[in-house]
C-alpha cells in the first residue's frame, strides 16, 4: 500500500505546484474575480443551508402536531411561503404600503437611527451578539410560514420579521444584502428587497440600483424599485428620477420612483403620479394605486390635480367624489369655484353634485 501511496503522493504535490503557479500568474483582476466567485459560492452555500434548516424545522414540527414557530398559521405547510412570494404581486405590495400610512417621508443621511449593530433580536435583552446566520435563519423561517389565506396575519408576520432583523443590526441587513446579491431563487431575492427597503437600508442603494439597470426580471425590478422609495436617502433620489423618466419602463416601477420622490416633496414625482392616473385609464393597471399614492401626500402637493379631477366629467364619478372629500380635508377654499360649477350644472351626475354642495357648504361658500 506504501509502494501505491508514494506515488499519489507526489502526483498531488505536483498538481498542487502547478496550480500554485497558474494562480501566481494570473493577472490580480482576474485573481479578485475568482475570489468573488468563491466568496458568492459560500454564500449560496450558507443561504441554502439556512433555508433547508428551517424547511426541516417546520416539516417535524408539523409531523409532532407542534406549531413551528409562534407566528405559523395553522396548517401551513413547508415551502407554503415560496409559493406565496412567487405569486403575490409589488401591485399588492404597494397598496398595503399605502394602507400603512402615506405622508411625506423626509430624506435620510446616514443608516436609520433604529438599527444598533449591539442590539439582539430578543426585545434588548442581553445575550451573545446576533449573527449573520441567525439572521439567516429567521429570514428563512419568514418565508417558510408566509402561506395560508389569513392576509391580515401575513403582514403582520412581515411586520415581525422587519422588527427582528432591525433589531439583529447590521447582522440583519447583511444576511438580506447576501439572498439579494448571491441567491438564487427570484422570491428569496424578492423577498430580501422588501425587506431591505423596510429596514431603510441605505447601503443596499448600489445593489437596488443594479437591478433595476441589468435585470429583465420585471418583478424582480418592481421589488428593488419598492425598496428604493423606501430608502428614502439623499442619494436615492437621483436614482428613481432616472427610474421615472426612463421611456418603456414598467409603470409599476415608474409608480414606485414617482411616490417616493413626491413622499420627498419634489414636483417631479407628483407630476409623474399624474401621468400614470392618465395613461392607466385606457387599461386601469396602476390608476387606483396612483390616485391613493396622490391623496395620501401631505400639504399642497395634490391640491391643483385635485381640483382638475373635481371639474373633469371625463374621470370616473368615484374619483370625483374623492377630490372633493380630499379638498375638504385640506380646507381649500381656491377649490370653491369648481365645487359651485359643479353643484350649478343641470347635467351633473346628482351624486357629485349633491357631494360639491356639501363641500361648498363646509368650506364656507356663500
């Protein structure tokens, strides 16, 4: 067996010189290529680790009749959550963020104040710093328990999440940061977006921006373009401005860079919110999504489209009766005129002019 060994032995030490030599010869460009591939393999390693642990957890709790995990619903089968995040929609995702509370978000500098790379996942108590693989792990038991018809329970489970890996620190968004970059599976990636825009993580700003330039995943896209609104950063801006007047660019993405520049206070992003409301018209895909988007603004943002919407009988008679709710609340008496056309017009829909009268009345009109 030795005279067999000694041999292999220096067939493999001779192998090895060689490939010692070939790595020293190679240009340091190529060199760093090859260790970013080795580096993004591990990571791929790591993510598909994570996700297998917490399939296997929840498929023997459910063999043990146990509930998995606190925020499971019952009956929720391993790799439900995959299902759900391939067929849930950023059309979806945008209306629950609206649901959520609108309002203009001011430009942040820096990381949000909520992430401290010391705090742990536990509610602050004390115990052995948070890793990127336990942070790993609770991203993966999200998606693995994110099945079910129960919606009001599934954002609430995000809402969760959102707040453990917050708490994880930099732990949290490096685990999100390595599905975005290195997985993949499009839903994981997806999901990783979200949940970066949630954490508004700004050093996710290169990554979000890179998928909206390369990738021809349209949903992908959608997903980064949330993410980017809810970054909110100075350096964030420029990108949705290039998002939106990007011509042939998905409207949803558009949609996306239009609310948070208006969430930031610029016209542009007001004006492109419009535009959706009128292009939509023709197949209605993003209109009731842009016009919220608009009434969820504070100030006078939306008060001049408001006003149009109010005297245009070429708009639907629901948006109608929103402007005029919508100015009510703002108290804006320059709408007065247009209510009084409205009310005065013989051929109005009687439910909007029934609706003017009533606004006319509270705004103080004579």
């Amino acid at each position: 067996m030795g005279r067999v060994l000694w041999p292999l032995a220096l067939v493999i030490t001779f192998g090895i010189g060689w490939a010692a030599v070939g790595l020293a010869r190679k240009e340091p460009q190529e060199v760093n290529h090859q260790q970013e591939s080795v580096t993004r393999r591990q990571q791929q390693v790591s993510n598909l680790q994570a996700g297998l642990r917490a399939r296997d957890n929840l498929t023997a709790s459910h063999r043990s009749g146990a509930t998995a995990y606190a925020d499971a619903p019952a009956g929720a089968r391993a790799g439900a959550g995959r299902s759900w995040a391939g067929t849930a929609t950023e059309e979806r995702m945008f209306q629950e963020s609206l649901a959520e509370g609108g309002g203009r978000a001011r430009p942040q500098t820096g990381r949000s104040a909520d992430r401290a790379p010391s705090a742990t996942a536990s509610g602050g108590t004390s115990g052995p710093a948070p890793t990127v693989e336990a942070a790993l792990d609770r991203f993966y038991r999200y998606l693995e328990t994110m099945g079910g018809p129960d919606a009001r329970g599934r954002w609430e489970r995000a809402r969760e999440v959102v707040n453990d890996l917050r708490a994880m620190g930099d732990s949290g968004v490096q685990a999100l940061m390595q599905v975005l970059t290195s997985g993949t599976d499009s839903d994981e990636r997806r999901a990783a977006a979200r949940l970066l825009g949630a954490l508004q993580a700004s050093e996710a700003l290169p990554a979000l921006r890179d998928i909206i330039n390369k990738d021809d995943d349209v949903l992908m896209r959608r997903a980064a373009a949330s993410a980017l609104r809810q970054l909110q950063t100075p350096e964030s801006l420029p990108v949705m401005e290039e998002m939106l007047l990007t011509a042939g660019e998905d409207r949803f993405v558009r949609m996306s860079a239009a609310y948070g520049l208006a969430q930031a206070g610029q016209p542009v992003g007001v004006a492109g919110l419009v535009k959706i409301f009128d292009e939509a018209n023709a197949d209605g895909r993003g209109r009731d999504m842009a016009f919220r988007a608009l009434t969820s603004l504070d100030g006078d943002l939306s008060v001049p489209f408001m006003r149009q919407v109010v005297s245009s009988r070429q708009i639907e008679p629901s948006y109608r009766l929103q402007a005029i709710k919508y100015l009510t609340g703002q108290g804006d008496q320059q709408a007065l005129p247009a209510l009084q056309t409205v009310m005065q017009s013989p051929t109005e829909q009687p439910s909007v002019r029934d609706a003017a009268a009533q606004a006319y009345k509270v705004l103080g009109g004579k």
